[in-house]
C-alpha cells in the first residue's frame, strides 16, 4: 500500500484550504459511518473525530435516547406477549443491564453527570420493574403448579 496521508478540509468565508492534520493525537468521540450509505459526488470518510464538546454531547444524547427509546420498545412488547415462562422478561433484563453498563463505560465521560445520574435512575426503575414481574411469573408457577397435578390425575 501507498504512503498514509491524513487531511483535514477546513471551510472558511473566503478560502476552503486542505490542511496537514494528524487526528491521532487529538482526543475526542469517535464516529464510524454506515459503510452500507455511499452518496455520489461525495467524500466517503472512514472515521471521523468529533473535537467540539457541545456537538459531541449532542451526539452522545442523541444515540442514548435511540438506545433508550429502542428498550422502551421492547418492554412494551415484553408486556404485551406476557409469556408463562418468562424469557422475554430475562431477555429484556440483560437489555437494560447491557445498557446501563454501556452507558457507564462508554458515554459517562461526554455526558453531564446530572443527565447519566437521571439516566441511571431510569434504568433502575426499568430494571425493578423487570424484576418484579419476572418474581411474579415465577411465584405464580409455583403456587399455580399444584392445583395443575390435582386436576390432571383425576379420571
């Protein structure tokens, strides 16, 4: 392979310069495109480095609200199936606990710490409310079984 050359386009009023730059240096969020959207007549970018803190933080809450709103969704099917064995409530359990550690891990340095305590809180709340339906399922089996046998042994 050739010679790796990084650039950075800088639009000006006046001037659009192509400027040296190395980004490997700066700190910042890192973003990788679809590589399934290509465009005509356009740059295609591999990777891109957000370096402004208002725009990353912008970003970032909007990726945590998509990841949000998606395990809103899926409680809501969870209820709505409310299947005797439980798996969609495990399946959701590990769904919120995912996120909850992505979002401690990944984002808590790009977002204010009173919107991940507000987060955090959240998905607490989801979590518990996982819980004690999951416990509600299986404390329904338990006592439900009993009467289950009585019935299928009579003739």
């Amino acid at each position: 392979m050739g010679k790796e050359q990084r650039f950075l386009v800088v639009k000006n009023k006046d001037s659009k310069d192509i400027k040296y730059f190395e980004y490997d240096k700066i700190s910042g969020y890192n973003i990788k495109p679809n590589p399934k959207l290509k465009f005509q007549d356009a740059i295609n970018v591999n990777r891109m480095i957000l370096i402004n803190p208002s725009l990353i933080e912008k970003m970032v809450d909007k990726k945590i609200k998509r990841k949000f709103d998606y395990l809103i969704n899926l409680l809501s099917v969870v209820y709505e199936n409310d299947d005797e064995t439980g798996e969609g409530l495990r399946l959701a359990l590990n769904e919120a606990e995912k996120f909850r550690m992505e979002l401690i891990n990944k984002y808590k340095q790009y977002v204010k710490e009173e919107k991940m305590e507000l987060m955090l809180k959240k998905i607490a709340i989801l979590e518990d409310e996982l819980y004690l339906r999951m416990q509600y399922i299986m404390n329904r089996e338990y006592y439900m079984e009993p009467e289950e046998k009585k019935e299928g042994k009579s003739r």
